[in-house]
C-alpha cells in the first residue's frame, strides 16, 4: 500500500457512449435507399432516355431562366415591401401600423393562385390607368391590359404576397434587438429612419436572414403557379412538352430534378450568408458544413483512453 499523500498516476479507459438507435436508424435508411436506387434502375416507365434527351433543350433552359427571373425580382420586391411594412407596423402612428396591419391581414389570408389570377384580370376592374389630380383632371391615360402583362401580374402577385410574411420576418428581427440601443441612439440625436438604417437592422439581420433564405427557396417553387396565366417558365415548357409526348411522368421528374438543382444552389448560398452575418457569434462558428455534419452524426460518440491522477488523502 502506497504512503498517504502520494500522487498516483493511473490510466483510466473512458468507454464511449453506445448508440444502438442510430446504426438502427442507418440501416433502415441505407435499405430504403437501396430499393429506391434499384426502382430508378429497373423500372423502365421512367424513360430515362427521354429525360435526357429534353433536359437540356433550349424551351426548357428558357424556363429555368425565366423561373429564376420571377423569383428574383419577386424577392427583391417583398424584401423591399416587407422591411417598408414592419417599420410601418412598429410606427407610433396609430392610422400607419393598422394601414400595415390591415395589408398583412390580407395577403396572408387569401391563397396565391387566387392573388395572382386577380392581378391577371386586373383590367376587368380597371380598365384604364391615369396619372392625374385624384379627383380631378388626368394627364396621361393607358390601358391596365397594355401594362400588365401575365409576366407582371404573376411579380406582383408574388412579390405582394412575399412582403406580407417578409414584414413579420423583419419585425421579428427588429424586436430581437435590445431596446436599449435603440434609445441610447436616440440620445445622441440620430432620427429614427437612421437608428434603423444604422444600428438596429444589421443587428437583425441574424434573425432575418434564415427564414429569408426559406422564403427565397419557397418562393422558387411557388413561381411554378405562374403557369395557370401561361408565363412560359419551366413548369409551363415542360407541360407544353407532355401534350406533345404525353409523356407525363417522366417529363414532370425532369422538372423535378431542375428545381432540385435550384433549390440546392440557393440552400448553400443560404449557409454561407447566414455564416457571414453571424460573424462574432458562438453559433455562427459552430454552424458546420453537410460533410462535417455527417462526420459528426456517424462519430461523435467515439473517445479514447484519457490519463488522470489520483489523490489520496492524508
């Protein structure tokens, strides 16, 4: 037996944590995936060929780009809307935050197929559009139908709808932000369109910017809803293709695949946005990449001997 008061140096061996759930859990998934590869391979109704042979054709390159068009300058459009709307809804101005409340209310309750075919059959309400003296004489006058198109009714039927949810979004980013800085900005003598513009919207930003980027994905898709007032974007190429081919199936999985590849693109530009405004955050740098994710998910639990000392008391 040792002396009191000696100091031991021992091994101990540190036993990793089991999981059995998740090797379950892998297995399942592996076996699913492997039916669903070899359904890709063995079921010949997919036509793979023809998939091929249209993925890359010029009407269906025109519809990509143009479905990328409409949800670019629809985001642009309620991003610009929302951030208007949500400092109208945090006005003190009793009359301007229900005017914003009001619109909100609107544009969240009726479905978007419905807004945009309104807007493509905007001219039934007003048939002409005049620049003027409201109530009084008019300037220049010009048909709604010569103006609107089904293009621009399906952007602004988008982007309308868009700035209703960006405006929660962005109010909900503003609130994030202390108080406190907002008033000690207003000590010092910054307006209240500064404060905003200044301090508290790129403090915000680190909430805004992840429900953004799920909008900016969501709004991807919903562009395909265009295709009932035929703007020729993907969706509505692809649906020209099947009436001739009346290939319906496959042709809609090549569709498919397209907004799959979009929506990718724009979730890694997601990531690395939001990497970039969570710049000083203990988040931002804990946020790891898909391959880090995976590496964890498989090896986190794994550990190895450790040495420690024992003390023993006199």
């Amino acid at each position: 037996m040792s002396d009191p008061g000696t100091l031991q140096s021992t091994e101990i061996e540190a036993v990793p944590v089991r999981h059995p759930g998740r090797w379950v859990a892998m297995a399942i998934i592996a076996v699913l995936a492997a039916m669903l590869i070899h359904s890709f391979f063995a079921q010949p109704h997919y036509q793979w060929g023809l998939i091929r042979h249209y993925m890359f054709t010029r009407p269906i390159i025109d519809g990509v780009l143009r479905t990328l068009e409409i949800t670019a300058i629809s985001m642009v459009v309620g991003i610009a809307g929302g951030v208007f709307l949500a400092v109208m809804r945090l006005s003190p101005n009793p009359v301007v935050s229900t005017a914003s409340w009001f619109y909100i209310w609107f544009f969240r309750g009726t479905p978007v197929i419905v807004q945009i075919l309104i807007w493509f059959n905007i001219g039934y309400l007003f048939p002409t559009v005049s620049i003027g003296v409201p109530f009084g004489p008019h300037f220049a006058t010009a048909k709604t139908i010569d103006l609107i198109s089904g293009l621009t009714a399906g952007i602004l039927a988008l982007g309308l709808n868009e700035a209703a949810y960006m405006a929660e979004i962005v109010r909900a980013g503003i609130l994030s932000v202390d108080e406190g800085q907002f008033e000690a900005a207003t000590a010092l003598g910054m307006g209240r369109g500064l404060v905003m513009r200044r301090i508290v919207l790129p403090q915000a930003m680190r909430v805004i910017i992840p429900p953004t980027g799920n909008e900016t994905i969501s709004m991807l898709k919903t562009s395909a809803l265009v295709a009932f007032i035929a703007v020729p974007e993907l969706l509505q190429h692809t649906q020209a293709i099947i009436n001739t081919t009346y290939a319906t199936v496959p042709l809609f999985l090549m569709a498919s695949f397209w907004y799959l590849i979009m929506t990718s693109v724009l979730t890694v530009g997601q990531f690395y946005i939001e990497r970039h405004y969570g710049r000083g955050s203990s988040r931002a740098a804990a946020l790891p990449t898909l391959p880090e994710r995976i590496w964890m998910a498989l090896f986190s639990g794994r550990g190895g001997p450790v040495t420690g000392t024992e003390v023993s008391a006199e």
